[in-house]
C-alpha cells in the first residue's frame, strides 16, 4: 500500500492554476524528495494532503485513507514540519513538546526529543527569544513526537546553517530506518539527494520526472560534460564530433589553445579518435558528471543545460 496516492490533483485559487491534473505515488518506507522551484505547488499539495486545503478536483488518500474524510486519524499518525515558523513565543520548547505529546496521546519525554534535534540547552527557554534555526529545530521536535508513520516536511532545511542542514538530514534517515515514510519538499536538489530514495520534480503544478536521484541525472542529456584543449579546431572537425551517436551537443570555448566542451552520453573516446582522425591534436581532456543543479534546472527552466 503507497503512503500517499495523489489522484488527478486540480487546485485552483482564483484565476491560478496552482495544481494541474497531478497524479503520483509515495511508497510504504520510502524517503520521497518533493522539489520544485517557488510556486510550483508543493506547499498547495502538502496542504490538500492534510486537509488544510480543498481540492477544486481529485482524490487523495494517505496511509490508506481519503484525506479529506480521515484528516484526523490522519494526522494522528502524521509528523509535520509545516513551511515557515509557527512556534509561539511566550511558551518553551519543553511546553510545545507537552502539548504536541498530549494531542497525540503519545509517551515521548521532551528532553530526548530537543536532544535530537540539538535544542536540549534551550528546553526551559521561551521560544520568542529562539533565533530561526532554534525554532526550526523545535518544530521538527514537534513533528517526530509519537513515531509518526508517515513524516511530511516542508522546506525542512530553511533556517538551518550547514551543520543544522546535516543534522535533519540524519533524523530523516533515523526516521526512516525506524520505518517511517518520509515526504519532504525542497526547492534545493543537493538536499534531497544524500537521503532521498526518488525524487518529483514538479513544474507549474505538473511533475516533470520522478525517478531515482542516478535515474534523473542519467536522463538529462549532458549526464557527462567532456572538455577537451586542442591546438586548433575547425568546422569540419566540430561538425563530425557532433553528429557522433552519443553526443548531445558539442561548442568551441574560445581561447589560446581553444577547448571542445561535449555533452557525451557514453564512448568519449570515439569523441577523442574523432578530432585525431581529422590531425586535429587533443592536449588535455577532462569529464564532469552533470551537477544536480544541471539535473534541476534542465526540469524546470525552459533552456537547454550545458554542464560546466
Ligand atoms: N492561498 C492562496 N491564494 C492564492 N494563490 C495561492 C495560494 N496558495 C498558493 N497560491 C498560488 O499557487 C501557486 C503554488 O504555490 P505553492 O505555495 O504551493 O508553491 P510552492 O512550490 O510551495 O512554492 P515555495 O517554494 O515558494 O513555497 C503559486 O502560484 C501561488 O501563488
């Protein structure tokens, strides 16, 4: 049984289409990255998968259940770390943890929960006094009380410095060891791709790719970038190296000696063979593998992506 089925999705607010007909599938035990840029509909989805929000059309069910008819079973067996601050100032971590504790009915002491997260010093603090980071660290507190099944994260990493960035990463593989489902957004690909078992792409409301985060790399052409120095290059030379089989695209950098630089999906040595065929003389070659910003933005920007 997936965790989460999303069903023809539709959400509109007013003349925006913030939702377009979305369909996809978490799976039971998995750790599924939700990326996409500002505005693509991942805070609307997460919302309409909590009941906070109403489909205009679709279906979907969490945990086996339709969220709209069962948002409070649910919730019951859901950890969420909604998008943005939400603590409230005048009271403590350990009084935010009570109360997450007692609405879940769960059994979890405060103190284990902040030393996981690293707030265990600040436990007696008021939270308005909490710098970002702090109070995201107690919200995601929050969202592990009661060993949720299924935990949903919003931008889990906003606020965060890189150690507080590495530590909710941690948690998140915890979680999931523990045999949590884990759903997170991001808009940032390097984020997902340490702990993510598949990955969404969503795109004006749409998912553009979902796939495994190798499985995406591999798919957007210039998975490689070979550059290549040379002593001189000529037309002839650059038009046989493109209408190579594995090769994407290929273009001159300027400068003395002057590089190829070639999106290659495969054999770069009938790249090499190629330009040495025509007298041409290869003085330097290096690869890159495509960067999963390269991976993102070939999703959801217009432009063609020519790896570094
Ligand atoms: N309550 C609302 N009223 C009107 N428009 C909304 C509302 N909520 C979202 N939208 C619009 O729906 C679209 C999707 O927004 P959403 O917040 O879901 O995107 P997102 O992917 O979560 O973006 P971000 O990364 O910025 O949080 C946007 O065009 C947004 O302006």
């Amino acid at each position: 049984m997936p965790a989460i089925t999303v069903d023809n999705l539709t959400k509109s607010f007013g003349q925006t289409l913030a939702l377009d007909d979305l369909s996809f599938q978490v799976e039971e035990g998995e750790v599924f990255g939700f990326l996409g840029p500002n505005g693509a509909g991942k805070s609307t989805t997460i919302n309409i998968v909590l009941d906070f929000a109403r489909p205009t059309a679709g279906e979907v069910t969490v945990l086996g259940m339709d969220a709209q008819q069962h948002s409070r079973d649910i919730r019951r067996r859901t950890g969420v770390l909604p998008e943005g601050v939400e603590t409230y100032d005048r009271l403590t971590a350990r009084q935010h943890l009570e109360f997450a504790i007692e609405s879940k009915n769960a059994t979890d002491e405060p103190e284990a929960l902040l030393e996981r997260v690293g707030l265990v010093d600040a436990i007696d603090k008021k939270a308005g006094g909490y710098s970002k980071g702090m109070s995201q660290r107690l919200m995601l507190a929050m969202a592990l009380v009661g060993e949720p099944d299924l935990l949903i994260l919003d931008e889990p990493s906003t606020g965060l410095d890189p150690n507080g960035a590495r530590e909710m990463r941690d948690i998140v593989r915890e979680e999931n060891e523990r045999g949590a489902t884990v759903f997170f957004s991001s808009h940032i690909m390097e984020q997902v791709e340490a702990v993510c078992d598949r990955v969404g792409i969503l795109r004006d409301g749409e998912m553009v790719a979902v796939d495994s985060v190798e499985g995406l790399r591999d798919s957007v052409e210039g998975g490689t970038t070979l550059r290549v120095t040379v002593d001189r290059i000529d037309d002839d030379a650059l038009q046989a190296v493109r209408s190579l089989p594995d090769v994407g695209s290929a273009t001159v950098e300027d400068g003395t000696p002057p590089t190829l630089i070639v999106d290659v999906d495969g054999s770069k040595t009938a790249v090499l063979s190629t330009l040495e065929d025509r007298g041409i003389e290869v003085q330097d070659f290096s690869t890159s593998e495509a960067s999963l910003d390269d991976v993102f933005r070939s999703y959801t920007t217009e432009t063609e992506v020519h790896a570094r």
